[in-house]
C-alpha cells in the first residue's frame, strides 16, 4: 500500500527503517507526547521526497455496532510545524473513510498538546471532551489528560 499526500507519501515501515524511528521517537519534542513503541511493524511511514521524517498508525474496531478507526502520528522536530502531520492524518483519513468504508474516526491527543490539536483540528477532527487521567507522560510517570476528537466521513476537510 501506498498513499499520497499533498506532500507526504504514506508506505509500509521498511526494515532498515527502525533505527530512523527510534530516533525520531527519542527527540525530545517528540518524546514529550510518545513512548517508543516495541516495533514499527504495524505503522506506516510518513515520507517527505525519499526521507522518512516520522510514522503513523491506523486501528480499526471491526465490530459492526462499533465500527470506527483510530489515528496517531508522530514527526520528527525538524518537519513539525509545517503542516506535513496534517497532510499525513488527511490522507490517511481520506484512505479510511474512502477505502476502508469508516464512516468515524478518532484521535486522542495529550490535552496539553495544543500544536496536535490545531493540526487535527484542520483535518476536521472536533474535540468530544477531555478523559482525565488518560496516559501516562512518558517522561514525568505522572497521568496525564487526553482530548478525545472524531471526524464523522462527511466533516472531513
């Protein structure tokens, strides 16, 4: 599978690619709001002209009463700010709604996270409200609050 962005290029996480990840992951803003993960196997690269500049992630609830998809993604320093994590949801939100048939998608953001709002936000996500205590900061150990966002297929931006 491959999906194209605006910008971005949305692939399978190759092999050698790990390594990349892991250190991306570990860069002190990205680290802020991500742990890293035990493998990149289930990911999708997110790839700007040839480099890989961070990954994202797709789960689907295949219960029919239920059915949905959630979302999350991160980017290396360098590439945030730039609207590339917004072009790396929409197209992999687009693919979901489009091809995989969801008609809700969410993504749950730290709520301190004010840059991975603004940019959901752009997509179409809408905040359905703050769940207390949701994670746990992956560098202070202490729960932290989470902002659940849905984007219904026809809200999508």
């Amino acid at each position: 599978m491959e999906l194209r962005g605006e910008r971005v290029v949305l692939r399978p996480v190759a092999d050698d690619e790990a390594a990349v990840l892991d250190r991306i992951v570990r860069e002190p803003a990205v680290a802020a709001w991500w742990s890293p993960p035990e493998d990149y196997a289930d990911m999708l690269a997110v790839v700007l002209d040839g480099e890989v500049i961070g990954a994202i992630q797709f789960a689907e609830e295949p219960d029919p009463e239920f059915r949905h998809a959630g979302i999350d993604v991160f980017l290396a320093t360098a590439h945030q700010g730039k609207g590339l994590g917004t072009d790396a949801i929409r197209t992999l939100a687009r693919w979901l709604i489009g091809t995989r048939g969801h008609h809700r998608l969410t993504i749950d953001p730290a709520a301190a996270n004010t840059a991975a709002i603004r940019s959901y936000a752009k997509v179409g996500f809408k905040p359905v409200g703050v769940m207390r205590a949701y994670s746990l900061d992956p560098l202070t150990g202490k729960w932290q609050d989470g902002l659940l966002m849905d984007l219904l297929a026809d809200e999508l931006s």
